[in-house]
C-alpha cells in the first residue's frame, strides 16, 4: 500500500468517528477545546499508521510525539470549536513528511463529506478528481481568507492589523476556523489566498502538499520557506502571493 493510500484509510478512520456529536468538552485553555472525539480520532489515525507503516513515527496534536524530519503529522479534529458548536467546518489532517519536506496529504472535510489527497509530483484531488488553485490575479477580486491562533484575546490588535488591510484590498475576507480546510479550499480554487498565524505543524502539513500539488504557492509571509515548527502560513494561487506579501508587509509596517 502506497503512503497515499495509507493517509486516506487512517484519515477516513478518524471522520467516521466525527459522524457523532460531543458529548463531554475539555478546555486546554479559555478558548482551546479538546473533546474525547479530538483523542478518539488521533487513536483510530494512529492504529491504522501503525499497522501499515509502523517504521515511521507520528506526530499528533493530542498525544504529540515524533521530532524526527521523517514522521505522519496528524490534526485529528481541525476545527474543534467549530465541531462542538455544530459549525459545519471540520476536518481531519494527515500529512507525512520526508527529510522535513511535506510531500503526502489528505484533508478530509468531514461535515461536507469531502476528500482531498495529494502526493508529491502526483497532483491534488477532491473526491478523486483533479483540483487546481485560481486564476483569480487581482487582489481586488480575491477572495480571501485567514484564522486566528489560541492567543487572539492577547494579540487580538496584532491579528486584526492584517484583516484590516485585506478588507480595504479585496472582494471579501472569511475565516471559517479550520486552517486544513483552508488550505484545501485555496487548493481547490474555492478561495484565492489563506494566511494565518504562528500555527503548528499539524495544521498545515498535509495542507501544503494539497496547494502545491494543485499549483499554488506556500510560503512565510515574507515569501520565506515555512518554519515548520511554528509556521505563519501564507498560501495563494501564483499569481496572488507577491500582492499578498506586499499587502502582509503594509498591514505590519
Ligand atoms: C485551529 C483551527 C483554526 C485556527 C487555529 C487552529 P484546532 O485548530 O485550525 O482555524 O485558526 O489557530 O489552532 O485547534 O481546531 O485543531
Ligand atoms: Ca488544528
Ligand atoms: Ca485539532
């Protein structure tokens, strides 16, 4: 079985179990949720990871785990406080990464029953068909969309410096609260550019597979390589991602 196939029956796995509805929520901290469906999804991803590739290690955002540059990078529930208000926006994300390059992803869209896969050098596929980013090359016709991290109550100011700009630059601005998801939907063409942030690996990992593969680009917001420990992901169709730079760098300055 190719890794491919391997993150699709692991990630399918785990959105079998989002078909319920939560019946216990934890706090990780004010804003940060964790249900028992977040840990009961990483266990179903992590028991079919271990039966086909038990020679790679996981990273999980619950159970966490591997350092190594070659691991499977796991968000098993994207969208936690969506998935407990019942806000359809929540996937499950499982990316693999060789030498510290992401280059296997599958993000699930589990309320709309979506499933985007991509290899590297292979291309990007929702439901099996092929995807690309927009052609979309104007910000002024862009639709745009962002996330806010855990700290928004303390850096809410900072957060909005960027949203501020992008509402006065482009067709519209959403942020739907599932940072897989978004990247997916850029990979889809569904939106024209994503950015976000100081996340962690697992939510964007497989993410970024999905855009490159689809001929978008993902970088720092700086148009610098993505710090895969803490990344700030800046992801957009080719023709977008310098406007986007210079839109980041203005809202900041
Ligand atoms: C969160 C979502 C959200 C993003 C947050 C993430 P979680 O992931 O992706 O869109 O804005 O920064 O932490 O906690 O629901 O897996
Ligand atoms: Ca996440
Ligand atoms: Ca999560």
């Amino acid at each position: 079985m190719n890794e491919l196939a391997v993150a699709l029956e692991a990630a399918r796995a785990a959105a079998r179990l989002l078909e319920e509805r939560p019946k216990r929520v934890d706090h990780k901290g004010v804003v940060d949720l964790v249900t028992e469906i977040d840990r009961a999804c990483e266990a179903a991803v992590r028991e079919v990871l271990a039966r086909h590739t038990p020679d790679i290690e996981v990273l999980g955002e619950e159970e966490g785990g591997s350092t190594r540059a070659t691991r499977w990078v796991v968000d098993p529930l994207d969208g936690t406080t969506n998935f407990v208000h019942g806000f359809p926006a929540y996937a499950v994300s499982v990316g693999l990464e060789v030498d510290g390059e992401p280059v296997v992803g599958v993000v699930i869209d589990a309320a709309r029953g979506v499933e985007y896969a991509a290899a590297k050098g292979r291309g990007a596929t929702a439901d099996g068909e092929p995807i690309r980013v927009s052609e979309v090359r104007s910000l002024e016709q862009a639709l745009l969309a962002t996330g806010f991290p855990y700290d928004r109550r303390e850096r809410a100011a900072h957060y909005l410096k960027s949203v501020k700009r992008a509402l006065e630059t482009s067709q519209g601005v959403r942020r739907a609260g599932a940072a897989a998801l978004d990247l997916a939907l850029v990979a889809a063409g569904r939106l024209d550019a994503y950015w976000e942030f100081t996340l962690s690996p697992w939510d964007v990992s497989a993410g970024i597979v999905l855009v490159r593969e689809a001929g978008g680009v993902v970088t720092a917001h700086d148009g610098s390589p993505i710090d895969r420990h803490r990344p700030c992901p800046l992801a957009a169709n080719p023709y977008l991602h310098d406007a986007m730079i210079r839109m980041l760098a203005e809202a900041h300055a």
